[in-house]
C-alpha cells in the first residue's frame, strides 16, 4: 500500500505553482490530470513469517546478553546473519519498480501550469 501525505504547504505551494486561487479548482486539476497508478501490493503472509523467525532469533541472543553482561564473538556474527537474512527477505517481496517511483515524482512536482 502506498501512502502518499503532502503536508498543508507543500499542496498550497503546488496550488499557487499551477496557477489556481481556488484550492476546489486546484483539486479538481490534479484529479483529472493526475496519472492513475498500477500499485502491486506486497504478500505480507509469505514475508511475515520469516521476518518473525529472525526476530525471534535476535530475541534470543539479546536475551543471552542481558542475563550475562557480555557480548560474545559468536553473537555478533549470529546479528549480523540475522541482519543478512532480514535483508534478504525485505529486497525479495518489496517491489522497487523505477517506471512508477518516476511517474510518481512527476505527478507531486507537475510542469503543467494552467
């Protein structure tokens, strides 16, 4: 899911840019000038899952390190695995599709001037 939050500044310096008084006015151009976006949502039940594994690793050594005080050799090389394999996991189901992220930066920053 995208969320797109534009704050109170930035809409009415985007409104005064396109050359609108009105804000209605300014709405209904970006209504019907903006391009429409193909989103393709991310399967959170496959990714969930494995990201709860890690977590529930990195749990257990932060545990360990509480009780003793110390940090082992082995321990870090355990997190910095877990990172790895978070890591992993992340740049496997989060989509990074340039056409929209570039569709999406010219829709906030339009040319078109009234």
């Amino acid at each position: 899911m995208v969320t797109l939050l534009l704050q109170s500044r930035e809409i009415k310096r985007q409104q005064f840019e396109a050359g609108y008084n009105q804000f209605s006015a300014f709405a209904r151009y970006r209504l019907f000038n903006s391009p429409i976006f193909n989103v393709s949502l991310i399967d959170g039940n496959a990714m969930l899952p494995r990201i709860r594994r890690v977590g529930d690793q990195l749990n257990q050594i932060t545990h360990a390190v509480n009780l003793t005080g110390t940090v082992s050799k082995e321990q870090v090389g355990a997190v910095k695995e877990l990172v790895g394999q978070l890591s992993k996991v992340l740049k496997e189901h989060l989509l990074q599709d340039a056409e929209f992220e570039a569709s999406l930066a010219q829709s906030l920053n339009p040319s078109n001037k009234k």
